[in-house]
C-alpha cells in the first residue's frame, strides 16, 4: 500500500502540534491512507519539540526532528523531504493555514498518475494590501522571468518520490521550493484551496524579512536581475553620446554650460547606476560564495526516539 509521509515545517509552533496532528490523523485515518508526519522543527526556542516527542509517543507514524538552530523554512522543508520514507508527499503549513482536508483530494489525483500536485491559494486570508501588492509585484515577475504562470502558488503541495528524488539531488543550498517544483517539470495540475486563519501564534514574516526572501529567491533562481545592469549600461552609454556631442557643439560654438549644476547631477546620476549595479553583481557573488563554501543546509541537533546525548 502507498505511504504518504506528510512534511511540516514547524518553528515555534507549540500550540499548533498537537492540534495539527490530530486534525491530520483524523483525516487521514478517515481517507483509509496509510501515512508518516514528519515534524520538523526548525530550531524553536518554545517547546515545540517537546510536543512533537509527546505526539511521537502515543503514535508511531509521528516522527520529529530538531535542527540545532534556526534554518529557514526551506531547510525544514528539505530535510523532511530526505526524511520521508512515502511514495508521494505533501508539504503543509504547522499553522492549519493549508486545510488538511484538502488532502485525500491531492492522494487521490496523485494515484491517477499526478506527480505534482500544486496547491494554488483562491484567497489570501486576512494578508494586509501592502503585504498582497507586495507579493503580487513578486509572483508576476517571478512568473515573467519563468515563464510559467506562479500566481497564488505556495508550499502546500505533493510530490511523487521521482519529484523529491530530483529536488534531492540539486546540489544547491541556496533553494526555491516553490519554484522548483514547476522547475523540475513532471505532470502536475492545480487544486484550489482557500487560506484559513492561523490556528495559534503569529506570522514569522515581518515585511524586511519578506523583502530579503524575495531578493533571495530572486538571485538565487534566476539571473535576469544581471541583465538590469547591461540596460543601465546601455541607458548611460546613450546619454552620454547625445550629452557628449551637445557639450562638444557648444564648446565650439564659443558658449560651453556653465557651473557646477550639470557636473554633480551627471555624477550622481551614473555614481547611483553604478553602485545599484555594483550591489547587484554582489548578491550573485554571495550567493556564489555561499554554494562554494558548500556548508551543509541544516544541522539535526535532535530527533524523537533517541535519548538527548549526556555531557558528562
Ligand atoms: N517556519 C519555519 N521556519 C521559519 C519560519 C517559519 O519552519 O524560519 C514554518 C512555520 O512554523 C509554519 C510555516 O513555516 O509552519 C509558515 O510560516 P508562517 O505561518 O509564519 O508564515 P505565513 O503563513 O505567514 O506565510
Ligand atoms: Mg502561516
């Protein structure tokens, strides 16, 4: 029989576990799949973990595992992906905001021979206007720059094991789950699903850490943003041309421009594009400079079932 292993990506989470868990069990006793929740937690400084052991507990299929400090989202991710052990599986939120109940649906389009499935958000809950265009401005690039339709699109989706193998395989820790599952190609189709409200806690997300998200997904998914700096090249090779000549005419025709006010505008002007440019050859160098260094993507401090290692 098939095994679904379920990836939830957790930072400080603890009153969502157990709440989580039960509803996913329910569910997934309910559909007749035979299933494994992968917990990971992503470094919490509450008693995430200690929740998730208690949940190990009392339900073998509950398997949880603790990263020595705080990895992101796309680590969590990640390393549920090598842990699985299911032929297929799904990636969903701690905080209910993906309805589990939408699951058997995915299982069900995953056995018609699906080996993506992408959940696709038909409301954004309760997000505020800045927070939509924001992200909106982002998915439609992202999108453009793709050439694949992105919108709504989010981490709740399921993934055959060729899928997982594939994405397992990259060597890149600088990752795009989002994107990269519409990378890796495979046939996949769309379930919609509304966003529900957050069962417990708060959003992780503040606006800058939202904005370097972007950024980072951005340079590390595609290097469209270095073809901005050859425009502005071009822009100012332009202008100089039409300026130089100008200057030239009037110099010969004995009344040059005068003062200061031309000089500090044109140098400022060029002075932005090339420190814009310069900033954004540095993002792709720190990106580079972080696949280089090859660092492992997160580090497992703990996992349920095993004893906490004594120092004695
Ligand atoms: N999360 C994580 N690591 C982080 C931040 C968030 O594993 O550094 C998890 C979090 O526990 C939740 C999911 O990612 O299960 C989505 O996070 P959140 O609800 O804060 O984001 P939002 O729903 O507002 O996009
Ligand atoms: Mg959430």
């Amino acid at each position: 029989m098939a095994l679904l292993s379920i990836i939830i990506p957790s930072y400080n989470e603890e009153e969502n576990i157990s709440r989580t868990a039960k509803r996913l069990r329910e569910i997934l006793t309910e559909a007749n799949i035979s299933y494994e929740l992968l917990f990971i937690s992503d470094g919490s400084r509450d008693n995430t973990f200690a929740e998730i052991e208690k949940e190990a507990k009392v339900d073998s299929n509950v398997k949880g595992y603790e990263f020595s400090r705080n990895f992101g989202k796309e680590a969590a991710i990640f390393a549920g992906l090598k842990m699985a052990k299911g032929n297929c599986a799904v990636v969903i939120d701690c905080d209910l905001q993906h309805p589990p109940e939408m699951i058997p649906e995915m299982f069900k389009l995953w056995k018609e021979g699906y080996d993506v499935v992408e959940g696709v958000k038909s409301d954004r809950g309760d997000e505020s206007k800045l927070h939509k265009l924001f992200v909106g401005a982002f998915y439609g690039v992202m999108s453009k720059l793709m050439k694949i339709n992105m919108n709504d699109t989010s981490d709740y989706k399921l993934l055959d094991r060729r899928v997982i193998d594939v994405l397992l395989d990259l060597k890149e820790s600088n990752t795009f789950f989002r994107a990269l599952s519409f990378w890796a190609g495979f046939k996949s189709t769309n379930i919609k699903y509304e966003v529900q409200e957050r069962a417990a806690g708060e959003s992780k997300w503040s606006f800058m850490s939202l904005l370097k998200y972007a950024i980072m997904n951005t340079t590390s998914f595609t290097t469209a943003p270095l073809q901005v700096v050859t425009f502005l090249g071009i822009l100012s090779i332009a202008f100089a041309v039409i300026m130089g000549l100008q200057t030239l005419v009037r110099y010969f025709m004995g009344n040059a421009v005068e003062g200061f006010t031309t000089v500090i505008l044109l140098v400022l002007m060029i002075g932005g594009f090339i420190m814009l440019s310069l900033g954004i050859i540095g993002h792709y160098l720190a990106r580079i400079y972080d696949e280089v260094k090859g660092r492992p993507r997160y580090i497992i401090a703990r996992e349920t079932g095993k004893e906490e290692a004594k120092h004695e």
